[in-house]
C-alpha cells in the first residue's frame, strides 16, 4: 500500500513521527502497513482549518522523519495535500502516480466535535478526498498527563487496520478517528463508529491592553468545552475513553432544505 503522511502540527511533531513509525515498523506483532512518502508543514499550522495559499509561492525543502526522507511544505495542510497529489508524489513515483491512501495525523489535540470545522488535520484529510483519493485523520485528545505518543499511535495502526481489513474507503470518502488519552488506553479500549457532535464550542476572551492602552482581546477558552453534548456523539464517546471513528463528508448542502427553498423561489 502506498501511503502518503501528513499533518497540521508540523514535519518535526512528536504525533507525526509516532504514527510514521507505527505505520512503518516491522516486528513480531506487525508488519509494515505500506510504503509511507511524507509532506507535511514546515512549521505548526493548527487550526488553519481549510486555508490554502495562493499569494506566495510554496517553498519546499528537504526534511526527515525517524531518519527517513521527507518533504516539509511552508505552507498549511490543505497545501500540503494538495502539492503532494498534483506535484511532489507524480515527481518522486512517476506521472499519474497517487498513494493509496492519506492519513493525517497524528494531532496533539483531540478532533471533536465542531472542531472539525477549524482542524487542519482534518482539512488536509478532506483536501484529498475532494481530490479523490480516501483519507484518514488521526488525532488524540491531551489531557493532564503527558501523553504516550507510541502507545496512541499503535492504538491508531490497529484502528487504521481494521478499518483497512475489508478494503480501502471509495476514492472521496474520509474518516476521522479520536484516540483517547493515553493513561486510558488499554487493550479493551473500544472502537466506535458515530456522528460529530454538532453543537458549538464555549468561547472565552480575555480583554487585555497594550502599553499604550490599546484594547486586545486573547482567546482562554479550553478548546473542548461544549455548550451542550448529544449522548451517543464523537464528544461524549471519546470522554468516556472510547475510540472514535466518524465517517465525514465535504457536501454542506442542507439537502432536507432544498425543498423548502425551492418551494419558496417558486411561488414568488
């Protein structure tokens, strides 16, 4: 399987190195998922959410991951999809060259939730199957401890496999899996297949000022407090220490309100 690696927090993040080497380690339990070719940012680019570059031009230089060859992009995660599938994987594999799959991750933070919205991780898992190629992002929620990178990366390859075991998604479709925090991890940790949690974030600003009495304003909000949560949805799943797994879609038509709209344009 030809996989190419990417993600939002960076070439020289610990959640990358950790997934690459979970996906490309063989030992006694486990062999190699596929061959992995990463381009991923060259510096920290979370919560860029969907954003793509088209005013500066983007610089690309050579980089490593766990001492193999890699590609860091400065430029935000979609870029990186994106450069990776129209330029950087048909130079390195040959024209018309695609991976198999892209798998985004892993990101040091959990994915939750309407965080979908605003993840990088997951727009550069999108960015490929709008393109058409099936994608997976990976992220895991940080909580008090310091997490086990390995050991969340592993609880994601056996995730990744299961997933994989009956074949690949179709060519445009993307899943999102939450890795609970590590201290929680465990061999009978399970694996659930369930809907975003829709409902938005608590916002918090600090109004602050300058010198020179300048008013600004600085976000302390904790990133993964809701103003309500659905039993049975990714937000309250993964805080009960299950895996998620959410199947996502680059559709936002409302398709329920097509013919309510469509009735209302027509008897003007």
């Amino acid at each position: 399987m030809q996989i190419l690696l990417t993600n939002d927090d960076g070439i020289h993040a610990p959640g990358i190195a950790a997934l690459h080497k979970a996906l490309t380690t063989k030992d006694d339990t486990q062999d190699p998922l596929g061959d992995v070719f990463t381009v991923a940012p060259a510096s920290v680019q979370s919560a860029t959410s969907h954003g793509i570059t088209y005013h500066i031009p983007l610089m690309v230089e050579q980089s490593t991951i766990n001492n193999k060859p890699a590609l860091a992009v400065e430029g935000r995660p979609a870029d990186c999809t994106k450069l990776a599938l129209t330029n950087l994987y048909p130079e390195h594999f040959g024209d018309g060259a695609r991976p198999d799959i892209v798998i985004s991750g892993m990101n040091s933070g959990a994915n939750c939730g309407i965080n979908v919205i605003y993840s990088g991780t997951v727009a550069a898992a999108i960015e490929a199957a709008f393109i058409g190629v099936p994608a997976i992002a990976v992220s895991l929620h940080i909580d008090k401890e310091q997490p086990d990178w390995d050991r969340a990366a592993q609880a994601a390859r056996k995730t990744i496999d299961t997933l994989l075991k009956g074949g690949l998604p179709s060519n445009h479709e993307v899943l999102s899996i939450n890795i609970p925090a590590t201290q929680y991890l465990n061999d009978d940790t399970n694996a659930i297949v369930c809907p975003m949690n829709t409902h938005a974030l608590v916002d918090q600003y600090e109004r602050r000022s300058t010198p020179k009495n300048a008013s600004y304003y600085w976000s302390t909000a904790h990133g993964l407090e809701f103003r309500s949560t659905d039993k049975g949805t990714d937000v309250h799943l993964l805080f009960e220490r299950n895996i998620t797994i959410t199947p996502l879609t680059f559709d936002l038509t409302n398709h329920a309100k097509l013919p309510f709209w469509q009735d209302r344009i027509a008897n003007q």
